[in-house]
C-alpha cells in the first residue's frame, strides 16, 4: 500500500482524496492545511489525522507519496522538501511559476530516484486521447496549425474570497497560468514539436479588483513550421466549453474537453463524448472533469512498479516553459525567441 498525504484542503482537494481512497493500491493517511478548519473537516471525512504543517505531514506520517494542492507559489517549495526526503511527489499544476524552480526539482527528482508527477487530468480525457491516437499513428498527419479557445466567467468574488488568486506572487498570473494552462498544454502535445517563438499580448480588462490577467492572446510558431494561436479570458457571462481546432496534413479536429470530432480529407469522421465515471466528487467542478483518478491511478502505478508517471516533471516542463515565455513576452510586450 502506497501511504499518501493531502497538502491543501481547499477547492480542488476533493478530487485528489476521493480518487486517493477509490484506488486500491493506495490508503490516505494524512491531510493538512494551514487553515485548521479546513485540515480538520477533511480529516474528520476520511478518518485521517490532520496537519497543519507540510514539514510535520512529510516528517511524522512516514508517506510514501505527497498530494500538492496549494496555491502556485508554495508548488516548488513544498515538492522540493518532500523530494529531499525521500517522498514521491504528486503536484497540482502549475508546477511553478518560475521556470528555473520546476527545473531544478526535475533535476532533483532524478537524483533521488523518485516519481514527480504534475497534474495534467485533461490528457486523460477520452477525448484527448483519441485525437492523439490519430496523430500519432498518422492518419492525421501533422498539424499544421492548433486554435484555442477558452471564454469563461470569474466573477470578482472568484478573487476577492481567495487569498491567493488574481495576485503575481502567489498566482503567479491569471487566466492563461490558471485556467488555460490546460487547453493550451493539450494543443502543444497535439503539435509535439519544439516551441521557437512565442509573441503574447496579456491584459485585465475586467477585473480592477486584480492584478493579474483576465484576457490573454498569443501565437507559437514552433520548428517544423506549425504555429498554434490562443485566446483566453475571464469576462465572458457563463463558462462556456472550450474549444480547441487543429488543421492537420489529413484532416481537421474540433474539440472542447467534453467532445471531439476527427474529419479526415477522405470524409471518414470519428466522434467521441467523454462519460462520466459514476465517481461522487463532492463539490467538484464540471469544467474540472473527471480524470483527476486516471491520472493519479497512473502516478501510484508509476510508484507501485518504478515506471515512469504519464505526465511526470520532465514532461511537463514543456508546457511550464511555453507558460513562462508566454507571460515573459507579455510583460515585454514583445516576441521572445526561444
Ligand atoms: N487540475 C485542475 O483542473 C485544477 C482545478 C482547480 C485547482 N487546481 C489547482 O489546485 C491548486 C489549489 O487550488 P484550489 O482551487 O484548491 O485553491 P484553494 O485556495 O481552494 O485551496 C488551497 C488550500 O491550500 C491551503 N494552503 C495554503 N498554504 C498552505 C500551506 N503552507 N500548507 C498547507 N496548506 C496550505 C489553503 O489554506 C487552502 O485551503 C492550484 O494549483 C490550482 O491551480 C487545479
């Protein structure tokens, strides 16, 4: 049995403890938060002892693996003191905001021996997943170009309640580091290529209670000649689902999490409608979706049997770096060349 820790007992908590318990290689054996309340009721739920500090979670409990369910700032820090102790690091994406700290815990990890997974549950998606099952045995070809779209709705209480959210030094950036983030890492992995340049225009256009963006627009061209454009935002009146289109050698792909549609040139077209797992996640997102579990069974299966997780730190540096150039470029308000 692989003993696991829950650090963070806030919004997306729920979704690491119920797969955590669901999965039968794993027991739950400690939470913790610094808001006592938080780490208690949790704690409470699961029949868990509660902490209300990483360093007595990681010293005491004796786990195996670590949850990081934290705001963006405290990723680095507390999956640094957990790897230099020996314990397998499961993180909530981002998994920084400065590159040189995700950098230097990948290194890290490899010299331990240990596992560092980051989550990325979309690529879990059965919609995702057959997309790239169609690139990468070819009947798709290349892609030629990738859009994104993403128009969702958080309203000023979304950052006013948090403590951490809408601010540079504990968010680290708004809408494209938080939320995009994940429709954004989907098309790079669609392109699986190497970034060259990336211009960026980020700005907040509706949100004066903040200071990071709400809105953020951009165009990567990466080397074999592809180029995938985004545009993201937080001002629009509902979430609606995102899209992603990519134009391929062979065919085209409209897509949002829930919903894919392949149409090859030669009129063949595939369809998928990602179904719920039946699994309660109590207080969970809709537009989190559901494969928070796939990805964590895979990290404890990684751990279990001294394999590579699917989305491990390595992996996601691609996407950590595009991130980063991304926010660097619009800071400069200018191309970065990669
Ligand atoms: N994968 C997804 O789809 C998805 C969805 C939502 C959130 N997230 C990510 O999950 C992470 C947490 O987001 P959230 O929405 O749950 O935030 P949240 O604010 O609801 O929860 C964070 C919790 O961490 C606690 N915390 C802060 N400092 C701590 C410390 N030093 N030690 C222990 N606990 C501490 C806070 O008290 C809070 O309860 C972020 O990285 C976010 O980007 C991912």
């Amino acid at each position: 049995m692989i003993r696991v820790g829950i650090v963070g007992c806030g919004n997306i908590f729920t979704m690491h403890a119920t797969s955590c318990v669901h999965l039968p290689m794993a027991k739950l054996v400690g939470v913790c938060d610094i808001k006592k309340d938080r780490a208690d009721r949790a704690a409470k739920k699961y029949g868990v002892q509660a902490y209300y500090d990483y360093k007595e979670l990681i010293d005491k409990e004796k786990i195996d693996a670590v949850h990081i369910c934290v705001p963006h700032y405290l990723h680095p820090i507390i999956s640094r003191y957990a790897l230099e102790r020996g314990v397998h690091v499961l993180c909530e994406k981002p998994m920084s905001i400065e590159l040189a700290d995700a950098e230097y815990n990948v290194r890290l990890a490899e010299e331990k021996g240990l596992k560092y997974g980051i989550i990325f549950q979309c690529r879990f998606n059965d919609t995702a997943k057959l997309v790239k099952e169609n690139l990468e045995n070819g009947k798709l070809g290349k892609v030629i170009s990738a859009r994104v779209v993403l128009t969702w709705c958080k309203p000023d209480s979304y950052y006013s309640l948090s403590d951490w959210k809408g601010t540079w030094e504990k968010e680290g950036g708004g809408v494209v580091i938080d939320q995009a983030i994940h429709s954004i890492d989907l098309a790079n992995w669609f392109i699986a290529d190497e970034p060259v340049s990336v211009q960026a225009h980020l700005s907040n256009r509706g949100h004066s209670i903040m200071e990071v963006d709400d809105t953020g627009e951009g165009f990567i061209r990466y080397k074999n000649g592809a180029t995938l454009s985004f545009w993201a935002m937080n001002n629009y009146g509902c979430d609606e689902p995102i899209e992603i289109r990519l134009l391929c050698e062979k065919g085209k792909v409209v897509m949002s999490y829930d919903e894919a549609k392949i149409t090859f040139d030669d009129g063949e077209v595939l369809s998928i409608e990602q179904t719920p797992d039946g699994i309660e996640y109590e207080g969970g997102k809709d537009y989190w979706g559901f494969q928070h579990i796939r990805e964590i069974e895979d990290f404890y299966r990684a751990v279990e049997e001294n394999g590579e997780p699917f989305i491990s730190g390595k992996e996601a540096l691609k996407i950590q770096k595009l991130i980063c150039a991304i926010y660097e470029s619009g800071k400069k308000k200018e191309g970065i060349i990669l």
